[in-house]
C-alpha cells in the first residue's frame, strides 16, 4: 500500500524546517566537539538555555518594549512618509528621474554611518535609533508606491474619467485599492528594514 502523498506547499514547508532543524543541529556538534571555538560561538542549545534564563528572570522585558516600541515608531514612520513621499515623487517626473538612481543604489550605503551625525542633531535618547530604522524602511515603501502607482490599468483611470469622479474619489476608489498589493509589500519590507536598523 503506498504512503500517501504530501501536498506540495505541505512538502515545501517540512523541507524548510528540515533544513533549519539540521542547521542547527550541525552547528550544535561542531561547538560541542570544539571545532567552533567557544570564544567564536556558544552551542545553541546553550543560547536557548540563556535565553530561557533571561526571559524567566524578567531582566530582558524592559529592553525588549524599547526595542518592539522603537522598531514600531521606525515602522510606522517608513510606511506613512514612504506612502507620501511615493505618491509626492510619481506626481513630479523631473524630481523622479533624478532620484530613481538614487534609490536603485541606496542600499548599497551603509546608513548607520549617520547614527554619530543623528547622535549629535537629535541627542542621546531613542530618536537617533528610530531614525536610523526609517532610513531603512522609507526607501522600500517609496519604491513599493511607485511601482504601484506605475501599473495601475489605464481602463480604471479612464473609467473614473467617464463616471466623472471627483480626484478625492478616483484616489480612495479606484488608485488605492488597485495599488494595494503592491503598498503590502512596501509594507513587509519596511517592517524587515526597521527591524534591521
């Protein structure tokens, strides 16, 4: 009798934590026989075991709201400024061309090269850290708006035109809901990206 089969996003997804399950396992022997020095790298198991110590301790609580509330307020700027600041760029086309190489490289720049520049204009407090997360974060959400605003189907325009809608109108019911899944993604990445700063 033949074992029945997985389905394939099923399989997918056991071939991912396999993979994880044996990274980590792999990582596990080599710091336990010593070919990872402890100086390098601890065992994970011992990390889970520091972790669980700490969690149960409530040392890590206080420093894990400051940092989900810094990730959030970087978060939530990105998305906001991205979204007007993509709206703002793809309505002046001079402006877009100048700055479309810029954000095709902007990655490539090491941000946190501005924290001791951010440090001196926004002082020692969380700001400077919340900055730096928006920088990251923004450019993604920029991109993600244009390129939604960029492949919205000419018909819908054309038919807003013909129902005579108001610009208000057009925008709300026919713009953003047919640039949605492409602000989503701004989205994913901008919550990546402000955890990454």
């Amino acid at each position: 009798m033949k074992a029945p089969r997985l389905a394939p996003g099923r399989r997918a997804f056991l071939l991912r934590w396999s993979i994880i399950a044996a990274a980590i396992a792999l990582l596990e022997i080599l710091c336990r026989a010593g070919v990872i020095g402890k100086q390098t790298m601890i065992p994970p198991s011992a990390m889970a075991i520091a972790l669980a110590r700490l969690v149960a301790s409530g040392e890590i609580a206080h420093d894990a709201f400051v940092t989900l509330r810094n990730v959030g307020a970087a978060f939530v700027a990105s998305v906001a400024g991205g979204f007007v600041a993509g709206t703002a760029i793809h309505a002046l086309p001079r402006l877009r061309r100048v700055l479309e190489p810029l954000f095709a490289s902007y990655y490539a720049v090491p941000t946190f090269v501005f924290y001791p520049v951010l440090l001196a204009i926004l002082g020692m407090n969380d700001l400077p850290i919340i900055a730096i997360g928006t920088l990251f974060g923004v450019v993604a959400m920029i991109v993600a708006t244009l390129n939604g605003l960029d492949r919205i189907p000419p018909a819908l325009r054309k038919t807003a035109k013909v129902l005579r809608m108001s610009p208000l109108a057009t925008a709300l019911k026919v713009q953003l809901p047919a640039i949605a899944p492409y602000l989503f993604t701004g989205v994913k990445l901008a919550i990546a990206y402000s955890f990454i700063g």
